[in-house]
C-alpha cells in the first residue's frame, strides 16, 4: 500500500497516511455520478485528508465521468473538431457566438454548460454549420469568403464519407436470405477478399473485381451451402454485377490499404498496400475456395474473356435487368 508523509487536516498531527479508494457517488448538475475516488486516510483518527493533488485528481475523474454520462464533448474532442475544420480557437468562438475565453477553458478540460455543449455538438450537423457560417462575420470580405469556402469543402467531404458509411452499414443490417447467399455482409470480410484479389489476381481491373466476386461468391454457395462476402447481386446490361457495386468500391478505395493504378489502356487496376491477408477470418474451406477462383481468372488472358465467360452464365438471364439473383442458380454456373 503507498503511503503519503503529510499533515492531517483534522488532528492536525503529521502522519504517514495510507491511499485508500472509496466508492463515491456525487450529485452533479442533477446526475448521480459514481467515482472511485483514492485519498490519503489519517492512521491517527481515521480522517480523509483533502490534499490538493487527491482533490484534483477525483475531480477529474467526477468530471469525466459526467462526460460521458451526459455526452458532453471534451476537452481534446472540441479542439479535434475545431481543428478539422480549420478554424483557430477565436474564429470558432465567432462562429459558435461564445467567447474565446470559454473554447480555451473547455479545451483545457472545463466543463462547458449545456447550452454550449449543445452547440459544440452541433458542429457535427452541416445544416447547423452552414447557416452558422452565413450568419457569422469573420473580419474582411476576402477573409470570410476563404474560411467558408474551406469549412464548406470539409462538410461536403463528410457527408460523402457519411453516406458511404451508411451504405455499408445498411448492408450489414440485411437478413441473411436467398440473395445474400445465406450469409449476412461483414465489412471487415470484404476488405480482405479486395486484399487477397489485389495480392493474387494479375491485372484486376474493375470489371474484374466484379466477376471475381461474382464467380466467389456463387461457387462458394454451390459448394460451401453459403456465400464468401454476403453480398447482392443484381442483373445489368451485360451480367451479374454486386448491388450498389460502384458506391462500394469507392467506400473501401477510400481507404489507406488501397489505391488504384491508372493503365496505358485508361482503365484502373486495383493495388493494396497491405502484404498480409487476412486469413484468419476465413474458414479453410473458405480459403480453398479464394484461392480456386483466383486461379480460374487468372486463366483468362484478359478481363473481357472473363466477361464473356460470365455472360454464358444461365441464372442471371433469368432474372428482369436491376432485379437481384438468386443464389439458389448457382448450382447451374458453367465456367467454374
Ligand atoms: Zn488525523
């Protein structure tokens, strides 16, 4: 146990005190607030001594866990927002019609009020942002002018990021069915089937990616009773692709593991910076099956036979173009 050498405040004798924790509830601002709080415990008369250092470091514990009782934003979240919008901490005082003294002190720690945090908060919504950026004053016209401009081009790339975000997690939210392949979408799935057709397949242009898909998938359910990725396949002008095949290649793109390389042909090949796929979260089977269709495409000298190849493929053709497929033809698949 340590020990503190110190003055008791209560018998006033100078004591070797022990640190103890004591399970606190506060009252704060209406909230019941639970803590574990550690002080130095008088050996003389039993008293908790308020050392500054101890008070200080229960008061921030007590206020952290406010926070996040309450979900008001801290200290390093405002300044992360802040920053990501390019502002300094006086530009976004103006904006939010607060005093820089209160952004400094809430940055540092402090508690804002309610009706601050309230507006902190709705840094996040771009129609809030906006109408605040109009409204606001921000020194010369050419100054204003370059801080909208600037705000305005990182909402706009949020909310494209949103709605990328959205589309996955829609699709993760889908019952497992006939057209899922029996098997829900996991994102975390399908970024490492990119990675293993980015590290193995010559040549992976997006049309490609999508057969690749397409012949994995639909194998995987003839022969494994499920599909790899859980995705939907729709019928288009020319053969299966995935559903909402182009928004998902951008959200996954997007991303720091890959990058496209532009072809002499003015065609996109499909690169990963990762040089480790993530086998482990692929059943052997699974992996067999990956490995299989990788060497099938590979046999193709290019991406157009490949196409042609899928083409011949009876159970899309069944189907009315937009309407998904059914996993239920796969056993009718012919190339592979
Ligand atoms: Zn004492």
């Amino acid at each position: 146990m340590k020990r503190v050498h110190t003055v008791c405040d209560e018998c006033m004798q100078s004591v070797d005190a022990q640190l103890e924790e004591f399970y606190t509830t506060h009252l704060l601002r209406g909230t019941e607030i639970s803590i574990v709080e550690t002080w130095p415990v008088c050996p003389q008369c039993g008293n908790k001594i308020g050392l500054g250092t101890y008070a200080n470091e229960n008061d921030k514990l007590l206020y952290e866990a406010y926070r996040k009782a309450t979900h008001l934003p801290g200290g390093d979240e405002i300044r992360a927002m802040r920053e990501k919008l390019g502002l300094s901490q006086k530009k976004l005082a103006d904006l939010l019609g607060i005093g820089v003294a209160s952004i400094q002190r809430y940055e540092g720690g402090s508690l804002p009020t309610e009706a601050h945090a309230a507006m902190i908060r709705q840094l996040n919504d771009p129609v809030f942002l906006r109408q605040r950026l109009q409204d606001t004053n921000f020194g010369s016209a050419k100054e204003h002018d370059a801080l909208v401009a600037s705000v305005e081009q990182t909402i706009t790339r949020e909310e494209e990021d949103a709605s990328l975000s959205r589309i996955v997690f829609m699709m993760a939210q889908r019952t497992p069915d006939e057209y899922t392949g029996e098997k829900a979408f996991n994102a975390e799935r399908f970024r490492e089937v990119l990675v293993y057709f980015a590290l193995n397949i010559r040549e992976l242009y997006r049309t490609k990616l999508n057969k690749a898909l397409f012949y994995l998938d639909f194998s995987a359910f003839r022969d494994l009773g499920h599909s790899i990725t859980g995705l939907r396949y729709a019928r288009a002008d020319f053969g299966p692709v995935p559903d909402k095949y182009e928004q998902l290649i951008a959200a996954f793109t997007n991303e720091d593991a890959f990058y496209f390389e532009e072809q002499d042909t003015g065609g996109q090949i499909l690169c990963t910076r990762k040089n480790e796929f993530g086998w482990w979260l692929f059943s052997p089977e699974e992996r067999e099956q990956l490995s299989k269709v990788t060497e099938f495409v590979n046999r193709f000298s290019t991406a157009t036979a490949l196409s042609d190849a899928s083409h011949k493929e009876p159970l899309w053709k069944q189907v009315e173009f937009g309407d998904l497929i059914s996993y239920k033809g796969a056993s009718t698949l012919k190339a592979l």
